[in-house]
C-alpha cells in the first residue's frame, strides 16, 4: 500500500499541491528526505510560476499525478549541505530549474545535457530514483542533489531571477547552440510573453540585432522602448512580411498556440535557423518545400543542462538580466493562474514564498 505524501520521508514540509484537474491549490502537508551526503537543503525564498505550471495542474498534457506541488523556477537559501558536497555552502543563495535528477552516465549527460537524459528527472511531477514522488517549489523547502543545484550570483535580485531558471535557459541554450549569439546577427522573437521578453533581453545583450514578430501591434511600443528590441513586425501586415522576407539569420518562436509557421519561416535568408521553443499542443503544418529551397533549418530546443544554467546565471548577472515580475502572496495563486491562462501578466509572477507561505498554514 503507497504511503501517504507527509509519510514517505523523515522530514515533514509544507506547500501547495493541487489535488485534481480542476487545478485548484490549496495548503498540502507532506514530507521531504533526510538530507545525504551529496544533497542540498535551501529554505524557498521565492518561486516563479511557469505556464508550464498551469498546463500540469490541468492535468492538460495528460501525464500529471495528484496531489502536485508545481514549481521549477526556484530560488533560496543554503540551510544544510551533505558531508561530500563542495559546490556551495550555507548561506549561498542557490536555485533549481526544471530538473533534479539524471542517470549521470548516458553521453547526454557526460556531455551536460542531462536535460536531454532519457531518465532525466522532473523537479515536480516525477519518480525519483528511491520510488518517490517529486515535489516543487511552491513549497517551504527543497532537498537536491548539489549537482543539479546552481549557484546565483550576489549581484542579481532573487525574485526576478527565479523565472530565468526556465524560461531564461530556455531562450538562452538555442541561442548559443544554433550559432545565434553572434554579433551582427539578425534574430526574430516570435511572441512577446514571459520567454520572449527575456530572449530580447538576452539576444541583445549577446551582440544581435533583434526584431520583435507578434500578431498584435499594441504591443510595439513596449518592444521597442521598454525591452529594448531594435524593431517591431507586425505578422498579420503582409505588406511588412513582404518587406522583410530574406533578412533574418534566425527566430526564435516563443509561441504555445497552434499558428502558421510558413510565413515565419520565409523571413530567414538562406541557411536560416528557426527554432520552436513554445509548445502547442496540436502538430503545425510544415512545408518542406521552402526549406529545401533555402537550406533552412526548423528545430525545436528545450532548457539546457546544468553547466549551461550556470553560464547563463552568471551571463544574466554581468549584464543586469533579470524578468520582468509581478511578485505575489501565495494565497493570491489561484487568481494568478486564471490571469496567467488569460495572457493578463508582464511577464511572470512570482511567488514571495519566503515572506507569505507559512501565514497559509492550516
């Protein structure tokens, strides 16, 4: 007979799951492990909410498992680290992504890509390797192994670093890895939300020249003057489409909605790269005729591995990244989900966890 969630581990802990598809979250007791010799202990400081989070607690990819405490995006504060780990110590501020655990032996993760991992662990949402569920971040505190632990930097505020944990990574890895982060480089962000307002902040900082594509011309002016973008395209103005056709080296598609991608990928000049980092949940139609023609390329790119997540913290730091946040009490979580499914958030809430979980104890 399966333990109950406070009774699988020796050290009690406290969050918010949600208990069904309704996606509703309430207080949740349950419990976390001792911490070993390789592991981690931080107390949650803060916690950013991920659509991601949104599409678990729906149950809407159809794999979750009840109760859920969601949360990738998290930052805090060493309060206990295991007698082999070196990578920090206590009081080093500390955060966790999307994953705590790999196999640590498939060429995926010698190679730091154990986002790639077939056995790659979810922070939420997963078996761990003892049989045991994970549990997230919307929660007093974490255990992790210090290998999938990173190290925040000083100098860069913890609320608004906590949603670079996902949605920085995953902007960040596919810029590097497609040859994108080059100075000179013309990069299109397709779709201005919680990913793409951080791929401009990172492309430019990285050397490109970086346009903005969106169906809504409301938002050219934040674009341009808030976020930094060089210039703004309109995809449902075809005569602006026209004009620009040829001219991209790269885009970057932030968009989880079904939308045609024949005309995006006619803005790449030959040998184009256009990667899809948002996830729709039905198949986009792909013509193969134009990339044949133009020797394009269409890839898709998720987070990145450890290593990477590190490079990419500190990047942020030296050049003064961070989101742009909306922080919340933890029991304003359910009003912020229905705002978050109707696109009502620049760019990414985060949870105060630090200061507003314990006053929802039961």
């Amino acid at each position: 007979m399966a333990r109950l969630p406070e009774e699988e581990h020796p050290v009690k802990a406290f969050g918010w799951a949600a208990r069904d598809t309704s996606g509703h979250l309430s207080p949740f007791n349950f419990s976390r492990r001792a911490t070993s010799e390789e592991d981690v202990r931080f107390k949650v400081l803060y916690c950013g909410i991920c659509h991601s989070d949104l599409n678990f607690i729906k149950n809407e990819w159809g794999f979750s498992e009840f109760p859920l405490v969601p949360g990738h995006e998290i930052v805090g504060e060493v309060t206990e680290v295991g007698s082999k780990v070196n990578k920090v110590k206590v009081g080093d501020k500390v955060g966790v992504g999307c994953m705590v655990g790999s196999c640590r032996s498939c060429d995926n993760c010698a190679n730091d890509l154990e986002n790639y991992c077939p056995k790659m662990i979810l922070t939420y949402n997963a078996t761990y390797h003892d049989g045991t569920r994970t549990y997230g971040g919307y929660s007093d505190f974490m255990v992790v192994n210090e290998h999938f632990v990173v190290h925040i930097p000083d100098s860069i505020r913890l609320d608004a670093a906590a949603p670079l944990l996902c949605a920085g990574i995953t902007v960040y890895s596919p810029l590097r890895y497609f040859g994108l982060a080059e100075p000179g480089k013309h990069i299109g962000i397709v779709g201005l939300g919680g990913l793409g307002h951080v791929a401009i902040k990172f492309a430019k900082a990285l050397g490109s020249k970086v346009t903005v594509i969106s169906t809504s011309p409301i938002k050219k002016n934040e674009a341009l003057e808030h976020l930094g973008a060089d210039s703004f395209l309109v995809s449902r103005d075809l005569d602006q489409m026209e004009a620009a056709m040829g001219t991209f080296d790269g885009i970057i598609d932030t968009v989880s909605a079904v939308h045609p991608i024949l005309p995006l990928i006619g803005l790449l000049k030959s040998s184009g790269k256009f990667i899809m980092v948002g996830v729709p949940d039905k198949p986009l139609e792909l013509p193969v005729f134009p990339l044949v023609m133009g020797r394009k390329l269409v890839a898709g790119s998720t987070i990145g591995g450890v290593k990477e997540t590190q490079e990419m913290i500190d990047f942020a730091a030296k050049h003064n990244i961070t989101a742009d946040i909306e922080v919340i009490s933890m029991d304003y979580v359910n009003t912020a989900m229905e705002r978050l499914a109707k696109g009502e958030v620049r760019y990414r809430f985060v949870i105060d966890i630090g200061n507003t979980l314990a006053a929802t104890k039961p």
